[in-house]
DNA sequence: TTTTAAGTATGCTATAAATCATCTATTTTT
DNA sequence: AAAAATAGATGATTTATAGCATACTTAAAA
C-alpha cells in the first residue's frame, strides 16, 4: 500500500455527485481536509475483518473484494465492488469492527474520509443524510435480490448469473477481463472450484462464450440469459 | 385486516426508544398524529411485491415473513421478523417499490408511519438520523452474516442454524411454538420441503428435540451447536 | 359433519454436486 | 533461469440432495 500525496481534489472527483453533491463550499473543505488516499496493488488486503471502522473508505479506481473466512479457513466473497459502489457503507454505523475482509483485485485507489467528519455532516445537513440513505437502501436492494437469485439457482445458473452480472452491471460489454480466479468465482456464487471450470469447459464448447486467459468473451448472450432463467 | 381506531400511543410503546427516543414533544406529536394501526390475523398479507412504498412499517406484536416468488411460482423467504426488528428500514429509501411481500405469521399488530413525515424528521433532526443509520447498519451486519452462514452449510448444519436462531433471536428459551411450516422453514434455508421434515425426525430420533406439532424444544442444545458449526 | 386440501412422514430412485486423483499450464518466488 | 507454487483442466467415484410416490394426519372449507 502506498499512501498518495499528489491527492486530486473532491472537486474534479467524477463520484463526487454520488455523494457529496449537497455539500456547501464550507462541508466540501472538511470532507476534502480530512481525507487521505492510498493506491492498492492486487492482492493487497485493504481491511482485515475485525479491525477498528473509524472512516468511510470509497473507491476511485479499481475492483475489490468482500470476503470472510470460515472455520474451515476457506474464503467466502460477499460481493465484488468498483468505483461508485460505496463498499461498506451499510456496516460502518454499526459501532462495531468489521465483518468482513476487502482486498485489492487489481490496482485500486482507495478514498478515505474520516467517519467523524462524515456523522457531524449527518447531523448537521439533512439532505446528505436522506442522500445516504437512499445509497444504503438500494444496496440493500441489491443483496436481498443477489441472495434470491442465488437460492433458486444451482451451478450452471450461477455461473450464468456471474457472466450477465459482470458483462451487465461491472464493465457494461459483452467482452472483459475479469481479474478473479475460478476459485474466487467459486467462493463468490458457493460452488467448487472444479465445477466452476467444469462449467466454463462446457458453455466454451457450446459456443456460449469464448476465452482466452482471464478475457471472457459472451457470444450467445441469449443462451446465457435462458440458462440465468431456467436455474 | 382491521384498522385499529383505540390505537395506543407512541409515548407508552416499549419500543419507542428504538427509534424515536431523540425527538422533542412537537416532532413527536407528528410522528403519533400520523400514525395508523393495523391488525392482521395469520396469513394475511401486509405488503405484496411492487407495493408502492408510501410509509415505515413496523410491529408491535406478532411475527411475519418477508418473501418473494420465483419464476417457478416457489417461494423464498428472506427473513422472519419480530417487533422491534424495523421491517421494511433497509428498502424504504430506494425509491421503489416494495421487492418483497410481508404477511404475517401469527396475529400481528403493524404501526404505519407515513414516509414522508419521518423523511421530514430525518432532514431536521440529526440525532434521529445518526440513530436509523446505526440501526440499518445493524440489520445489514445481520443479513451479510446470515448469507455467510448459509453459504458454508448444507442440508444438516442449515436446520440447526435454524433453530438456534429461533431459540437464540427470537425466543430467548429452548423451548418454543414456532409457527412455520416445514415447507416454509425449507424456504428459509433453501432446502426441500421433504428433507427438512426428515432432518427433523433424524434430531428427534437421535434425542437432539423434542416436538409436539408446532411446539419445538431442544434438549441437546451442545450437540446442535457442534452440527452448527461442523456444516 | 363430511369433504377437500394441506401438512407431516418415509422409502426409493435419480441426479446434481462435492471430493479425489492426476496432469498440464501458468504465475511467482528464489 | 530454475524451482516451487498456484491455477486450470478433466475423468472417476462418492455423497448429498432433489424428486417422486404413497400413506397417514391434521386443519380448513363446503
């Protein structure tokens, strides 16, 4: 980890309307003043599950993942997040540390705010807060829905899921590089990593996707979308 | 459903402290002012998916289930709550409408609280907004762990889950009446109807509960805490 | 009260998925 | 550049779970 001096401003910052739109020129400086910025190799662990929550950290550039281990020493991803997604914004008010790990996939830069800086806002500028609170119920929204696609489904709907929600939701193409292994897919949709690859040999030789490496291509979107629905 | 005119007030609510503990006598007055009481009897649906949200939702007795249908036409339950769980807190600021339906499984007494009157109190009382934050934020720490536990369990570990859950969460004692079918119980934890009524009668053969219809009591509760945690 | 429907219970069978084993290819580390 | 570790690939086997069938019981509806 390597902590930015040459920080660019809230100001420039294109996530800044997500967020901090309401602010006046005054909140704007203490949010700016109070923040610091940190660039993250892949691999690199941003946030070890129980360590102290005491800022509110965002994504500039880069993709991340939220896991936890279980008592087997196996890792279970909660979610994959990029830039404008607010990774753990739901948990921070919770008074306690952190449940779960985040680490770097590829380089991030990581925006970090203060969390005190953060609640006197709340307090203070209400339309802030309503603006939160709409950020933290749509992602709500997307666990509850995630957690019901994924009941219904079983290993080769998952995987279809995975697929639609990268090319749909992550990089809005048809063709990406997806910096994940077959085993943390695995660990993100609750399958082994055999049948994850197992099933990427089979959707490769029905001609549903190409690949080459960690470059997924999506060729029968269709198809894909069939096997989403179907389970 | 009965709407209740003998509706009680706010200020004699076991579970005004949850929530509105930080507001004057004039804000307070709005909040009781717009308020209506319902009472629903088992079965009965509060909310259905696609509901528009137009209020805060929350009990004051019973217990309900939050639920969404399948493609299929089977169900899914999300989760059960009890009073003072805030059902419905997460989703309300999304500005969509309802992604779940609510019905209740036992009599239940539902407080409804028009959304806008607690949008305006949010807006002007910082107080009361750091307090629903923290509170979603708790509910959000639940849901994330609840995926967590359900991802690395199968069949055996998810019942045991369950019914410490319902002795642990809901009942506080190891001996209870718990509503729910074994088809619903099977909704909860993605698993079949027929192979959670089997799991039960493997634990009543092997001395770890007891059961008499609906009514439910572990007598090893160690042993169920090592299924839980073995998977 | 009778009829119907829904829930509980269990055995059997089919199927999906995990596990185990082995091999090759690709990264990482030294 | 060589060695070691990790990732990807695939077949064979075992295990877990779903699905189907059927009987009995309890609750709801006519």
């Amino acid at each position: 980890m390597k902590i930015k001096n040459d920080i660019l401003s809230c100001r420039t910052c294109v996530y800044r309307q997500l967020l901090f739109k309401d602010l006046n020129d005054f909140e704007y400086k203490l949010v700016n003043d109070s923040r610091t910025e940190m660039l993250y190799k892949r691999g690199e662990v941003i946030k070890n599950e129980g360590d102290q929550v005491n800022s509110f950290i965002y994504l500039r550039k880069g993709l991340v993942k939220l896991y936890k281990t279980d008592s087997n020493g196996k890792d279970h991803i909660l979610s994959i997040n990029r830039p404008g997604d607010f990774i753990s914004l739901l948990s921070i008010f919770a008074d306690e540390p952190y449940r779960f790990s985040i680490a770097a996939l590829e380089e991030t830069l990581v925006c970090d705010v203060k969390l005190d800086v953060l609640q006197h806002l709340i307090e203070t500028n209400g339309k802030l807060a309503m603006h939160l609170f709409k950020k933290m119920s749509q992602i709500s929204d997307e666990i509850i829905e995630n957690q019901f696609e994924q009941a219904q489904k079983q290993v080769k709907g998952r995987v279809a899921h995975l697929l639609l929600y990268f090319a749909n939701h992550v990089y809005h193409k048809n063709e990406f590089y997806l910096p994940l292994t077959r085993r943390e897919m695995g660990e993100l949709i609750s399958i082994t990593t055999e049948n994850t690859i197992r099933t990427f040999s089979e959707y490769r030789k029905d001609g549903i996707i190409d690949q080459q490496g960690k470059t997924i291509k999506i060729l029968d979107y269709d198809r894909l979308v069939a096997i989403n629905k179907g389970g």
